[in-house]
C-alpha cells in the first residue's frame, strides 16, 4: 500500500462511514474531507507567524513531526497531537481542536484548493508530542522576539 493510500486509510477510518468519506474525498473536486478531531487525533493550531517557525524547530530536533496543515491564507498552522491534547491544553493564543470539532482536510499527495499539508500523514498514526511541540514552540517565540529588538 502507498504512503498516500495509506493515510487515506487513516484518516478516513475517523469518519462516521469511512467507505464513504473515502468515496467522496476522491471524487471531490475540492480535494477535501470533513473529518472529526477527537478520535485518531486533536489538533493544536498556533498564529502562523508562531507556526512556521514551530515547525522549523520540530524538524530540526525530529526526523519526521506528525502530520501540519495549513490555512489558505498561511494565517493558522495546525499540529496533530495525541487525543485528548485539547482538552488538556492551557495556551494562550492557541486553539485546541478535539471532540466535537470538525476539520477541513485535504486529500493526502494531491493539491487541494485552500487547507494544504505542510507535513503530509504517512499512514502510521504519529502525531506530534504535545510536550514537545510546547517546547518548539517556545524556542520559536524566543527566536521571534529576538529578531524584534
């Protein structure tokens, strides 16, 4: 099974009917899939001039971070986390997406109009540690306001 075919697997298993969301996920000219948080994962989505940066930090420090979307706009960056991470999570200026949301995702290795993959799903569950997603994001706020002064 592909990389691709495999993440479709995935995060289509999360869907009320996933044969379904599947079906029509392939088939939407969007490219995109309503998909509930929550199950599989939560996710944290950060100010996009906190985001990028985060993510920078994280590849650096790991060999492959757990699945990132992007807004259009490149204004929101959002991280897979651990279910439950929302619930748990006290950060100001950071939404915290878990049971009862629903997100806007894009098939996996195809261009979908608007929310993209800045690090696409590989089919096997990682996600970001939160905890070390917290200390990411720190040092990317401390490199932010370092280059402000």
């Amino acid at each position: 099974m592909t990389g691709a075919k495999t993440a479709v697997e995935w995060l289509a298993s999360v869907a009320p009917d996933p044969d379904a969301c599947r079906w029509e996920w392939e088939r939407n000219p969007l490219g995109v899939a309503l998909l509930p948080a929550g199950k599989a994962w939560d996710l944290l989505i950060l100010p996009g001039d906190l985001g990028y940066p985060t993510l920078d930090v994280l590849t650096r420090i790991l060999d492959r971070p757990g699945p990132v979307l992007v807004d259009p706009g490149g204004n929101r960056v959002g991280f897979f986390v651990p279910p439950g991470t929302a619930a748990r999570w006290l950060g100001t200026g950071i939404r915290a997406a878990g049971p009862g949301t629903w997100i806007v995702v894009p098939y996996p290795g195809r261009v979908a109009r608007g929310v993209r993959w800045l690090v696409t799903p590989d089919g096997s569950g990682l996600l970001t540690d939160p905890a070390l997603l917290e200390l990411a994001m720190h040092e990317a706020a401390a490199g932010l306001a370092g280059n402000e002064g």
